[in-house]
C-alpha cells in the first residue's frame, strides 16, 4: 500500500505545441493555454494533504520525455497524474508507456474524455494504473484520501459509481465549493493569445453547455454549474496579483449563456478597477446589445463565436439551434460596439454540398470577421452525430484512428479549407485590419501570421488530423 505519495501532475511532452482539455485537444500554433483542469486537480490535492504538489507543464517549457523521466527520478515521484488528449491520444499513450517502463513503480493516474468512455480498453491496452471517469475532482479527493485507492494492480475509479455518460446527476452539484486552479504552480510566462496582452491567463468560471448540438463534446455534460460572479472576480484578481496577468481567456463553453451572471461580472470588473483584456466563448443567440456595450466597458477585447456553417440547412442538421441571418446581424453589431470577432467554422459533413460551401464562404465575407478557424468534422464516440455515421467512419483507440472511410470527403475538405482560408486571408477587410494591427502590436503581429500560415501550409499538403501530421496512418496521403 503507497502511503504520502509524491505527486506529479504533468501535461505530457509533445512533439507540437497542443493544448488538452477533457472537450477537445488541438494544435495551438497561434496560441497557448495552462493545463487547467490539472491545475484545478493540484488544488485538490494541496486542500487534502496541506502541501503543495509538483506541476510541470512540458508542453509550455519544451521539456522533453527525457526531462521528464529524470524529474521523476529525482524527486522520487511516486504518482503521475495526466489528462489524456484526442488526435494525440496514441502519442500520449507511448509516452506514458515510457515513463512507466523507466520508473515501473510509479502509478500513473488517468482522466479525460476518452479514457472516460473506454476505460476498461485503456487499462488492458496501456500501461495507465487509474482511471478516473468523467469530472474528477471528487473522484481524485477520494482517491487521495483512502490510500488502499492504490493497490498495485490495475482499477478503475468512477465517481460516485456511475459514469458521467450514462447519469449526470453524478456531475459536481456546486461548481462553487471546488477549490480555485493552483494558478500559482505553474510559470505563466509561455501561455498566450494572438494579439493579446502578455502576461496571459485562463480561467473556466462554468461547466456544461445546455444546448444540443449533436456533434460537440461537452465540458462534462449537458448540465451547466457556474460559479459565483464574486468568486470569478477573486480568480481574475488572484491572477493579476500573482502573475501580473493582463488578459485572459474565459474557457467556458459558452461564458455568456447566463445575462444576469455575465452582467455582474462586469459590473464587478468596473467597479473594483480591474485593468484586464479578455476574451470568451460564445453564441450568437445568447448576446445582445445591451450584454455586448457591457463586456467591451469592462475590458472584452474579442468574442469567438461557434457558427460551424452558413448553410441553414447544415446548421440544421447538426441541431445548431442558431438562425443564419440573425448570427450574421450578431457578429456586425458585436463589430460595431468595438469588440473583435472570431468564428468557428466546421467542414466535412457528408451531406455538405458545393452550394452549403458557398454559403459558408459568403457569409465569412459579410461578417467581417477579425479572425476565423477552419475545422474538419470529426466523430467522436459518445456523440449524437457519431451514432448516425458510426457505419461510415473507421475508429479505433490501438492503435488510434477516427476518420471517414471515404476518403474523398478528405480531399474535399481540404479542397474547401484552402478556398476559405485564401478567400479570408487575401480579403481586403482582413488586411485591413491586420496593417493596423500590425502598425500597433508589429512583433504579436508578425508572430501570429507567420505561425497561422505555416499551419496553414500543412492542410495544404493533405493533413487533416493536425496532431499527427507524422503518421501516415491517420492522413489520407493526398499528394
């Protein structure tokens, strides 16, 4: 039986530079995030065991697996705690594979999403000790706080019993009593957003989205828990006081799904003087006028909105429950209170057609948006959507592989992904912006767009999992 573990909670090396979060993992060649949900898992720990624990974000500090092994070496690290990334979910797994074959007495400690729903493959194909499904928070507190927790065999831990997938009544129920992110543990110095104030924090303030797009993963489910306007406003200050943050990013889903909390906050960040830039995710059925002038009084600098699609049609079918026109009428009234725009778009829905591109293509033009992000549909197990293509997409964990069996819906998309990115990048609404920009902030600048097209020029040659642009196996080897 382990007894006064020294734990290490890791955001694993990574050949690229990628941010994990239990809903997603991507490339961040234009920006990059603190491992949050590790850091909110530390700050349990020290409420438990009264000390700090150790924290290193590999990714942000370019440490190497090497590094890595000999800081556990060193530091006699007797437990690793890891979340388990997507497209780099085969990559994660060697790693943790090589660190447990160089420290064989070392528990290695599990969360995500899919760990989550495939548990029982995990353990029997990895070298992980501990899986903790679905929000782990009160899972991990009880893991750490019963030791025989850790027998030196293989278990599986879910929180309260049941899987967050099959009953969400086993959710936190009060997102208010976890303790803050140890924001303190890690040096903030790396993390960044295009054309954003450095230093740069993050802070989720919400958990859940109500809303039934049947593609998206979830921060862990359907069910929405806020904290307090009161709480968010100490977070942002701790930040500040600690790591002289001047910007951030709300993470939430969608940070303005509640109007009345949205507008304390930034009551909140006015009245206590708050000097803070920040951003935030949105809908563009959740925002109006009055909400918009408030966020840019009280420091909203952009506003990246989930559109997906021009088409009403596509919208339709991925239960996007959001109107064409009123979205485009969203995005310029949001422009015109002096807040930027960025809009997700998502390609690569087999009913799509030539004309559903168009579409996307002419609404892009019309929004005038500041920045915008191009994605290929992928079907995640769990989803709604993956259960109506499930026949039509070839998916495995060992080795890992999620992708369409047709191949020409690949090459479509990146036909179409290059269209729209050259449409966007070459309109004269979009160098516009970016000369002032650039005569204003010229090394963020400079910096952004330099690495925006060079991540560009890998979809040019036919990648679609971006992660693993290496592995021959996960792209379509389009010439």
């Amino acid at each position: 039986m382990i007894r006064n573990q020294n734990f290490l909670f890791l955001n694993l090396p990574a050949a690229d530079k990628i941010t994990r979060r239990f809903m997603c993992s991507y490339q961040s060649p234009t920006s990059l995030f603190p491992p949050l949900e590790l850091l909110s898992l530390a700050a349990v720990y020290r409420k438990v065991k009264g000390i700090a624990p150790f924290v290193v974000d590999a990714i942000a500090q370019n440490y190497s697996e090497g590094w890595v092994d000999e800081f556990i070496k060193y530091n006699n690290i007797e437990v690793v705690v890891t979340l388990i990334g997507f497209e780099c979910f085969e990559e994660d797994m060697a790693v943790v594979a090589e660190l447990k074959r160089t420290n064989p007495n070392v528990t290695i400690v599990v969360f995500g999403y899919y760990p989550t729903n495939f548990a029982a493959e995990v353990l029997a194909n990895s070298s992980v000790d501990v899986v903790i499904k679905g929000e782990p928070e009160l899972a991990f507190e009880q893991l750490i706080t019963t030791p025989e927790w850790f027998p030196y065999e293989k278990l599986q831990l879910e929180s309260n019993g049941t899987a967050l997938a099959e009953n969400n009544k086993n959710r936190i129920k009060s997102y208010n009593e976890l303790p803050m992110p140890a924001y303190d543990l890690v040096d903030h110095t790396p993390y960044h957003e295009p054309m954003m104030a450095a230093p740069f924090g993050m802070i989720q303030t919400a958990r859940g989205c109500p809303y039934s797009c049947n593609y998206c993963v979830k921060s862990f489910g359907t069910r929405l828990t806020l904290r307090t306007a009161e709480q968010v406003i100490d977070e942002i200050g701790f930040l500040v006081k600690t790591h002289h943050i001047r910007s951030l990013r709300f993470i939430d889903d969608t940070f303005t799904v509640n109007k009345t909390r949205v507008m304390a906050i930034c009551d909140l960040i006015k009245e206590k003087g708050i000097d803070i830039a920040w951003s935030c995710l949105s809908r563009t059925d959740n925002v109006d006028e009055q909400m918009l002038r408030a966020m840019h009084q009280a420091g909203c600098k952009r506003i990246y909105f989930g559109i997906e699609s021009g088409s009403q049609r596509i919208l339709d079918f991925y239960k996007k429950d959001i109107n064409v026109e009123e979205s485009l009428r969203i995005i310029q009234l949001t422009n015109s209170v002096g807040i930027e725009t960025a809009g997700f778009f998502m390609l690569g829905l087999p009913e799509e057609t030539e004309a559903d591109f168009l579409l996307t293509k002419k609404f892009i033009a019309a929004a005038n948006f500041d920045y915008i992000g191009i994605g290929g549909l992928v079907l995640y197990p769990g989803t709604p959507l993956f259960e109506v293509y499930k026949d039509q997409v070839e998916f495995s964990l060992f080795p890992y592989v999620n992708r369409f069996k047709d191949n020409s819906l690949q090459k479509r998309y990146v036909r179409w992904n290059n269209e729209l990115y050259d449409s966007f990048l070459y309109s004269g609404n979009f160098l516009k912006k970016m000369v002032g920009k650039t005569l204003r902030f010229p090394r963020q600048a400079l910096d952004t767009l330099g690495n925006a097209m060079s991540y560009q020029l890998n979809y040019r040659k036919g990648v679609f999992h971006h992660i693993q642009k290496h592995k021959k196996t996960l792209n379509y080897n389009i010439d």
